[in-house]
C-alpha cells in the first residue's frame, strides 16, 4: 500500500482566533480561515484544519476531551485506495466522503481518512553545512544563520504521536492491515512507524499509556534544517508561547526537536533532519528514557564575554 | 523582580496589583526570576488563587500555551496546555485528562492596600 504520509490532522478548538495566530506564528500560512476555523498549510499544501469544536461535521474523538478529531493520510494511487477500502471493509465501516476520500476508525478509536495526496512537489534545497571536504556548500557568501525577519516556513506535515490503550493492538493494525513498517522501537512503550509509500523514519509513533491518557502527546512539521527550524522556535518563545523541551536532537530518527504547549490539547513540535529508511534497515530496540531520547540539548547562554551588566568573573553558570 | 516584605514570619514576595488580574483572567509570575513563570494566579467568582505552574501529571510541566493563557476559552477551567488536563479552578482538583483526581499546588495569597503578594 503507497501510504506516502500525513496529509492533515483535524483539530476541535474553543478558540478559533487564538489557535489561528498560533498556527500563524508556528510558520504556517492561513488558507479559507473564518471565525469558524479553517486550513493552515506548509509548503507542500499538508496541513492542520482546526473548527469549533461546536461544529456538528466534525467527527467524534476517541475519548471526550481529545481534541484531534481526524488524521488524514495521502495515498499515491486509487488502487491504494480501493486496496483499504476492501481491507478495512472486513470488519469495519468505511465510509466514501463527498470529496472521494475514504474515512473508517483504527483500532484505539482515532478516526482515520485516506485521500489522493494532494502534495504540492517544490524543489528547495534544505540546509547545508560546510564542510572541509566536503562535496556539498553553501553558495558563496550565503549565511548560514537566517538573518533577523526572514521568512521560515515549515515544509511537510511530519508525524503524529498517539497514546494509546493497548498498544499491541494498535500497532498490529497499522502493520497488518495497512502495511506500515516498524522503523525503531522503545521497549514497553511502544513503535516508530512508518508507510508503504514513504522513507521518513516515522509518521506515526505509538506510546502505550493508561486508559486516562488515551488521546495525542504531540504532531509536528518538518522545517528545512536545525538552523531554520531553531531560529523559528525562539522567534515563537519570544511570541510567548510556552517551550517544554528543546531544541535537541533525537537518537531514534535523528530529528532535530523543539517541543512546545499549544491550544489543541497537546504538544506542537518542529522538527528536522530526519533519518530515512527504506526495507533494508533493521529495527533498533531500545528502552524509553530521557537519554536514550536525545543525542544533545541545547541551552541558550545570553551573556559570555566581559562588559557591561556581566560580573568580572563571567557568566559561566 | 519582584520586591519583599515582612509580615509576621512568612516573606511576601509582590506580584502585582490585585486589580489587574479580572474575573475568569489568569497571569503567570516568575517572582525567583528563574526565566519562566514559575506560579499563576487566576479569578474565579470574585476571589484569587494562586498555583505553581507545574502539572501535577509531568512534574514540573509548564500549563500556559500562551505567556498568561492558562484557561479555557470560557474562563471556567484551568487547562495544562502540555496533554489537556482540566482543573476546577478554585480548587485545583483535576476533573478531566491524565491526571484526574490529582491537584494543583496552591500557594497562599495574601492582599495588602490592593496589593497582591505570595507568601515564600
């Protein structure tokens, strides 16, 4: 099955205006948004669609309180499609919407729609580091720092994070039923996954969590490179949102990471850099701890040289 | 920073005017100067409350989504923007998501000459 990735993720909110300045200020860009939700796409036209959660089309979450209604993936080919239709049919409804995309429910109770990806392709080159040796660079006196007020935008809807109740059972549904492969495991908590038609090494990740915690730790988007993706995420500290862990890099997937609060019930990352895979590669299994979790994090310092404001000592706390 | 005072035995560290925080309004303090609001105060039916910034769910977890938005559209819960967990904001029981039944932290406030301030 040419499942290629995410294609949206479908948000209930209570404040229509302020998650649109947050998706706004994340680096997205509105498309048909009204004071009754709309679409924020990155570059590749993947997106977020938020509504009121008042809204009667929306559909139901897998537990009150979740506030992610839907998760849309693209497939390459109709014959993607029909081959899901036909396989969920056997022991679920599936169901044709308007627009020719197909919606059923998974195994932990997530609702799930398939569409034709309607992926913008755009050639831009991601971030380059110059290297002694090296065959690729930067273009002469290009920078490699994004200067202050340029425009970063986030490229391709990356992966979502679900808790999940049984999480045995919702991973043998992504693999068995759709295909997905195991790229890297945490023992005990859970699967990095990934489908047919893609090399990311993960558009899903499942976490096995108690029953309370049923619903999403986090979703993300890809950005061009960790300098891109850094400077937006102190552009968005100094916004005021609220940062909970980052910027770092992963061990499993080799992303680049910066986690943040948000008004969707969960957390917003952005990422970057991550690894591809294609079936050669062997699963890694190793257990869920913050070290195993990520390679560095980095901590921003204000104030490291003599002058004014600073002791005569320094500031090397 | 924030400035102290004595009043009995317990510091009192000042936050702002008591006024400037109106019904269903919340803002976060960070009195230590640690770099991140490290409490919040919130009103809820006239009177003010005061909780460490800190999920009971993932200790120490940071609440707010936004500098000072540490509610819900309406006003009438405390929402932890890290997994969605809802608090009754006058006693910081958890009612909804990963940790209910679990509580807030709360921090005793004390109002002077309109003055608000939490004790250390």
């Amino acid at each position: 099955m040419k499942i290629v990735g995410l294609e949206s993720l479908v948000f209930a909110v209570d404040d229509v205006a302020g998650a649109s300045r947050f998706l706004v200020d994340y680096g997205l860009a509105p498309v048909g948004v009204s004071d009754r939700g709309g679409r924020f796409e990155a570059m590749d036209g993947t997106a977020v669609v938020i509504a009121r959660q008042d809204d009667p089309a929306l559909p139901r979450p897998p537990v009150p309180g979740c506030r992610l209604r839907k998760t849309v993936m693209g497939v390459a080919d109709e014959a993607t499609l029909g081959a899901i239709v036909a396989e969920l049919r056997r022991d679920r409804e599936v169901r044709r919407l308007a627009d020719g995309s197909i919606e059923s429910i998974d195994d932990s109770g997530f609702v799930i729609g398939f569409q034709l990806t309607a992926r913008k392709p755009f050639v831009l080159a991601g971030e380059i580091s110059n290297a002694p040796g090296g065959v690729v660079f930067r273009p002469i006196n290009s920078l490699g720092v994004p200067p202050p007020g340029s425009v970063i935008r986030p490229r391709s809807l990356s992966h979502v994070v679900y808790f999940v109740p049984d999480v045995v059972k919702a991973e043998a549904f992504y693999v068995n039923r759709l295909g997905f492969r195991c790229t890297d495991r945490f023992t005990g908590t859970g699967p990095f996954l990934q489908p047919g038609g893609s090399l990311d090494h993960h558009t899903h990740f499942l976490i096995g969590a108690p029953p309370q915690m049923h619903g999403v730790e986090h979703f993300t988007f890809h950005f061009g490179g960790p300098s891109e993706m850094i400077s937006n995420g102190y552009r968005f500290v100094e916004k005021g949102y609220q940062a909970f862990w980052g910027p770092g890099r992963h061990i499993l997937g080799s992303n680049w990471f910066w986690y943040f609060n948000s008004p969707f019930g969960c957390h917003i990352e952005m990422d970057a850099d991550m690894d591809q895979h294609d079936a050669s590669w062997q699963p890694r299994e190793a257990t869920a701890s913050a070290d195993n979790s990520q390679a560095f994090l980095l901590k921003m310092r204000k104030k490291w040289y003599p002058g004014p404001g600073i002791h005569e000592n320094g500031d090397y706390a | 920073m924030a400035t102290t005072r004595e009043a009995g035995s317990a510091a009192l560290l000042r936050l702002c005017r008591a006024d400037e925080i109106g019904e269903a309004q919340s803002r976060g303090f960070d009195p230590d100067d640690e770099g991140q609001d490290s409490l919040f105060v919130v009103r809820w039916q006239g009177q003010l409350h005061g909780w460490r910034n800190a999920c009971p769910h993932i200790d120490g977890a940071p609440m707010a989504w936004r500098r000072d938005a540490y509610l819900n559209a309406e006003g009438t819960r405390i929402v932890c923007h890290a997994h969605g967990a809802e608090f009754v904001p006058d006693t910081g029981l958890c009612v909804q998501g990963p940790c209910r039944g679990e509580r807030l932290s709360r921090l005793e406030l004390v109002v002077i000459d309109g003055e608000l301030f939490v004790t250390s």
